[in-house]
C-alpha cells in the first residue's frame, strides 16, 4: 500500500498558450496534483471539463481544492479573491496582479482563510539560479548586466492584451530576469531612470532600459527588447571581487569566467508545482512583489520614447 498522501484537485483558469505549454503537461506528470477541470469562455479541454465562470465550476465540481490562474494578469485579483472566498487555494502566474497592493490584499485574505496564496516567478526555478544565489553569498558584487532580448511575434503571437494597460508590454518577460535578480541580491532593489520605447500604434512599450541599485550601491543595467530576430538572449552578468557570473538561456545555465558549471536539470512549472504543493500542506503563502514593485516604479518613474509603429 501507497503511503502518499491523495492529490489535490487542482483547476486551471485560463485555458491560453502558457496554460497548455506549461501547467497541464506539469499537473499530469504531477505525483501531487490532479486536473479536474477548467474554466475557459472560448476553449475546449478534451480530458476535463470547461466551465464558463468560477461559481458555476464551483457548484459543478465542489471536489476543486485549488485554482491556477493563467488568464492575463488585468482579470487575475478578480478570480483569485472569488476563488479564496470559495474556501479555494491559490496559484498565481506572473505577474500576480497589476498592482502590489492588490497582492498584498490577497495575502491577508489567504491567512484569513487559512488558506495558500502563491505568486509564482516561474524563472526563480531555473536549474542556474539556486547554485547562483549560493556562489554569490561568498562574494562581493560589483556590477550586474540584464541582456532580456526575444521576438515578441514568436513567443506571444496575437495576444493583443499584453499591449494594454496591465498586460505590461516588453515587461511581461522581463519581469522574469527581475524576479531572478531580486532573488540573487541581497536587499531592496531601486529604480534610478527608465526608458521606455513604445510604438506609435501600441500603449505598452516594446523596449526598456533601466538603471537600478541595490543599498550597496551596485549599478544594475537592464535591457529589455522585443524586437530580436535570430539568438534569443535571456542572460545575467554578475561581475564580483572573485570572478564574473553569467546565468544564461532564462536561468539555466551557468558559468564562471567563461567556464560551464554543473548544474542539475529542473523544469521549472515542476518545481513550481511541487513548491505550491508543500505550501498547501504546511498551511503557508509565498507572494513575493519585489519584481512586480521594481515594474511599477520603472512606469512611474520611466521616460516614455515613442518608436515606429509595430505589426505583430
């Protein structure tokens, strides 16, 4: 006999390219979770049910212990506050809100509830950030360089809402280097200056470049871009008294002045689901905003340059 404790029945909101991609081969191959069902306006699941809204899920199938929310991040807090009144845990793909104070709030109504909240950065699990994080506690930091660049047209084709207002525009995957960043830097991050380069045809920007620092002092440059074609670059540079750090393809490489460290395979959604599975059975959160913050202050703080019309 099996001595596991049973699955958790889990329900994925938001049946889009990252739902697919990512949360559902996870939970299939997952010892701790089972997919029950989802919730889609437009989508059809052949394996589960699809339900048009959360009360109707809800009343449908009262076995769901907890939701992961994939819709775009403007409708997030409004599901995750139906799903926690429900008695429901939690999981939130990034970013978690559109605001700090909206994660914040759904925090407090999770420890309310007792129940699990968590923010996921799904980067912070790559295989080089652990093994990175623990390199650099023996060390000094003297510089660090983001190179963020992708082709939005291959990796977020027709999705009109990340150019709205909340869908974050070039931020929505460099929020990934951030949350990787936030995670390896001891202490809060600053937004110095930011500019945005956004295209006459668009409202979120296409391309950013930050200037940020930690309380040390340590300048941290970042570049976000939309528009590479070819490579596609998702490196870090840490540069240290005792060497230089490149984290690269998103986090899951690493090297040492140039030279490959052993790191060990992970899949990230893997990690992110065993984690939310250990949240739930020790009655805990996770809902780091510090990558979120650093975007917001980047929009308030950022100047905004206009760039030609952009056709994706």
């Amino acid at each position: 006999m099996s001595n596991a404790p049973p699955k958790v029945n889990v329900a994925i909101v938001g049946v889009g390219k990252i739902a697919r991609d990512q949360h559902m081969p996870v939970i299939a191959a997952s010892p701790q979770f089972e997919l029950v069902a989802c919730v889609s306006q437009q989508a059809a699941v052949e394996s589960v049910p699809v339900y048009r809204d959360l009360p109707t899920l809800f009343r449908a199938c009262p076995q769901v212990q907890a939701v992961a929310l994939c819709m775009p991040p403007q409708h997030r807090n409004r599901y995750a506050t139906e799903a926690l009144q429900a008695g429901r845990h939690v999981l939130l793909e990034k970013p978690p809100d559109v605001s700090v104070e909206g994660v914040t709030e759904l925090r407090s109504q999770a420890t309310a509830r007792s129940l699990t909240l968590f923010a996921t950065w799904h980067s912070r699990f790559a295989a080089g950030v652990e093994p990175a994080r623990r390199w650099l506690t023996e060390r000094k930091i003297r510089a660090v360089r983001v190179m963020w660049r992708e082709d939005v047209r291959q990796w977020h084709p027709n999705q009109e809402w990340i150019w709205e207002p909340g869908g974050l525009g070039v931020f929505d995957p460099g929020i990934n280097a951030l949350s990787i960043v936030t995670r390896l830097l001891p202490g809060p991050l600053s937004v110095g200056d930011a500019e945005l380069y956004t295209p006459a045809n668009k409202r979120m920007p296409i391309a950013a470049r930050l200037h940020l620092s930690d309380t040390d002092g340590v300048k941290i440059d970042v570049d976000f871009d939309w528009r590479q074609t070819g490579p596609q670059s998702w490196d870090i540079e840490i540069d240290t008294d005792r060497g230089t750090l490149r984290l690269s393809h998103g986090g899951a490489r690493m090297q040492v002045d140039g030279n490959e460290v052993s790191v060990a395979k992970r899949h990230e959604y893997s990690g992110i689901y065993r984690h939310f599975a250990d949240l739930i059975s020790r009655g805990s959160s996770d809902a780091d905003v510090e990558p979120l913050r650093l975007v917001i202050a980047a929009f308030a703080q950022g100047r905004r340059i206009a760039v030609g019309s952009f056709d994706d």
